[in-house]
C-alpha cells in the first residue's frame, strides 16, 4: 500500500477531529492513522474499501458487511429498541 504524507494524521488528532478526518478520507480514499509515530489504523470509505477489494481481505464485501450489520442488529434488537425509546 502506497502511503501519501499528506495522509498521515496523529491518533490525538483523530480522536478529537474524527469528522474532519473522515472528510479527509472522503476527499482523498483513505487515512492512515499514527500511533506512537508509526502507522497503525487506515481509514477509508466504504465505496473505496469495495472499489480496491483485490488488495483487501473479503472482510470489505459489501454483502458480507451487510449481513454482519443485520446478523448484530437481530442479536441486540431488543437493547437497540430501549436505547431508542
């Protein structure tokens, strides 16, 4: 994975700025996330993760995603439903 500079930013920076560094993988595909100076998380979107399927593990396929999401979501309907009331 190629890494652009500008895409680097600091795990306190992401804590506190998460949306102005999701925009940032928005604008650009993807983040990668500093800890201790080192490259640690990437972010990237969800269209991008599909778009470079080839190059990542199927745990980006669509499908599979959206059937995690629906398996997590029948497993804690009942305390998803009370934190919604």
């Amino acid at each position: 994975m190629l890494v652009d500079t500008q895409n680097l930013v600091p795990i306190s920076e992401a804590n506190q700025s998460f949306s102005r560094v999701a925009r940032m993988a928005d604008e650009r595909g993807s983040v990668v996330i500093l800890r201790n100076n080192k490259p640690s998380y990437v972010l990237t979107t969800f269209n991008q993760a599909s778009h470079d399927k080839n190059e990542q593990d199927d745990v980006f396929d669509p499908e599979y995603v959206t059937q995690l999401g629906r398996q997590l979501i029948d497993q804690h309907r009942a305390t998803l439903e009370a934190l919604a009331h």
